[in-house]
C-alpha cells in the first residue's frame, strides 16, 4: 500500500481532465449507482475536537474510498492546521488496501473540478466576471477550477485579511491566464455587485449576501459554513434561487428543509438545456464521499500511467 503526498496528488493530476471525469460519470450514471452512506460524526466529550467519516462504494470503479477526519479547535494555539484529513482507497473487488492520500490535497481538486462543473452548467459561455468572497484554500481551488470553462476577464476578492488577498493573488495571477484583471474589494457588497458568478468559501456563520446586491442569472457556488441554524448564503436566497446539492439526503441533513426541492448532481442534466442560464444559481455545497472517490480513482489512475511511462522495462522499450 502506498501513500500519496500533497506534492504527489498535485503531480499526478488533471484538473481538466477530472472535470471532464466527473461530467461523464453523472451523464452515465455513475454517480447515481454509487453508494455513499451519511458521513458519520463523533464529538470530544468538551466539544473541542469533531472526528468524522465519509464513504463510498463504487462497483463500476471497483474501488471503496474512506475520507477520514479531524478538526481540533485547539491545535490553532499550537500554530498548526485545525482539520487534518486522509483518504484510504481499497480494490472493491479483492477487499486490499490500495493507497492513503492527503485528504487536503483531494479535496481542493475535488472542490475545483466541481465548482467548475457545476459552474459551466449554470452559467452562458460569455459570463466573464467573477466574484469571491473569502481568500483560503477553497476560495483557490473554486477560482482555479472555473478558470478552466470560463475565459475570466475580472476576478474580485474580498477577505477580512488583505494579506490573505495578497497571497492568494500571489499565487493567481500565473496560473489563470493573461487579460484577467485582478482586484482586492474593500468591502463584501464589492465582490458580488455586477458579477455574473460568485463564490463563497469562508468560515463564517452569518449571511454574507444581500438580494439586492445580485444580478438575476448570477450563478453562486457556496462552499463554506452550511449547517441548519448558519449559513454564508440566506435562506430567502436560496428559497429564490434554482438550488442544487450533491445529495439531498446528505443536505437536509446539514443544511435543513430548505433543501428538499433542491437538484441533485446525478440530475443535473436532466434540467431542460437554457433554464439554469437564464435563472439565479446556487450549489449549496457541503462535500460528498462520491465526488472524493471520483478524483481519488482520477489520481491513482494517472499515477500508475505515469510509473508505468517511467519503468525501466517501458523506457528500454521505447529506446
């Protein structure tokens, strides 16, 4: 059994290709055919430290994946990262352990491949600006992601920390493409108005959006605080909006009744071609183990192309 490190994950992956995976495995149904149980949740008895894990089976990948996690509120004071997570991979066929990767690293591909997906589905070919509110690494990855289905000619970032804009930017402007104007918002209203897509990634528990600041076929993709009492993206909004989640089951759960009539991935397109364009959007996410598993079979995919391209027995044959 092998361990794939951050470095690894990123080395071995296609963000463009995985968008395309995942677009493919819901027009075919293989993401409807997986099964993908409520994540399970257990607390410290202080309420310090949350432990969770998030499975799923795939019997046309062959290929059972466990996201494993922790978030101890108490390691911040330490100065290290208060969520740690992993992914174990195991042949659904044989029952054999496979590989462990870095469970950071699959979720921000994961988080990009899906807001782009999602993202092109919900929006027109011509929609250009793009609006952001929190500066982490899900903020990133969401901003990678669409980058990839849209030819973005303005990026606005808002966050309570400017340095956390400067960093981000940073690390932007190389990666998304010449003719895109990047600009830091003094206020949150600033990321939202007159932008035809928006994403939130922070972690915040009060509303962030106000109606009046959206534009009527905006597209949101919220990934950040999602629970039945908290939320970046209001309930007027999302009662308004065409809304869609990666599960209902998984969404009433963490996110409430507001969810029931909401559109699930495997349905996606299923919804008459235009209607998503011409209406408000918002993917109300809160992560699922099937997305996982769709970019953990992604990565050990390509990695086993890669060392196969590499061995001495393929090199001797090609000279």
């Amino acid at each position: 059994m092998m361990y794939l490190s951050a470095e690894e994950i990123e080395a071995h992956s296609d963000l463009v290709q995985l968008i395309y995976d995942m677009e493919r495995d819901i027009r075919e149904g293989r993401l409807a055919r997986m099964k993908t149980p409520l994540r399970s949740l257990a607390r410290s008895i202080d309420g310090d430290r949350l432990f969770l894990a998030m499975p799923c089976l795939s019997e046309d990948y062959a290929l059972y994946t466990a996201k494993l996690g922790t978030v101890a509120n108490s390691s911040r004071v330490l100065g290290k990262s208060a969520v740690s997570t992993l992914v174990v991979a195991f042949n659904a066929t044989t029952g054999e352990p496979i590989a462990v990767l870095e469970g950071h690293a699959v979720t921000h591909l994961k988080c990009a491949a899906i807001a782009a997906l999602v993202t092109k589905r919900c929006t027109r070919p011509t929609v250009d600006r793009l609006g952001v509110i929190g500066a982490g690494a899900l903020a990133r990855a969401q901003i990678l992601g669409i980058s990839k289905v849209r030819k973005l000619s303005k990026i606005t970032i808002f966050s309570r920390e400017q340095n956390n804009i400067i960093q981000l930017l940073s690390w932007l402007k190389p990666r998304v493409g010449g003719g895109t104007e990047f600009q830091a918002a003094r206020q949150i209203g600033d990321a939202v108005k007159e932008h035809d897509m928006v994403c939130t990634a922070t972690t915040s528990g009060r509303d962030l959006l106000m109606e009046e600041w959206l534009e009527p076929e905006v597209h949101i993709n919220c990934m950040g605080v999602r629970t039945q009492s908290e939320a970046e993206v209001n309930h007027n909004i999302l009662r308004s909006a065409q809304l869609l989640v990666e599960d209902i089951e998984t969404a009433l759960q963490e996110g409430g009744d507001v969810h029931q009539h909401a559109t699930p991935l495997d349905q996606i397109f299923s919804i008459r071609p235009g209607f998503l364009e011409s209406s408000m959007s918002v993917f109300s996410s809160s992560g699922h183990g099937s997305l996982d598993l769709i970019t953990v079979a992604h990565i050990l995919s390509r990695f086993s192309s890669m060392k196969n391209e590499t061995s001495p027995h393929n090199v001797n044959r090609a000279t």
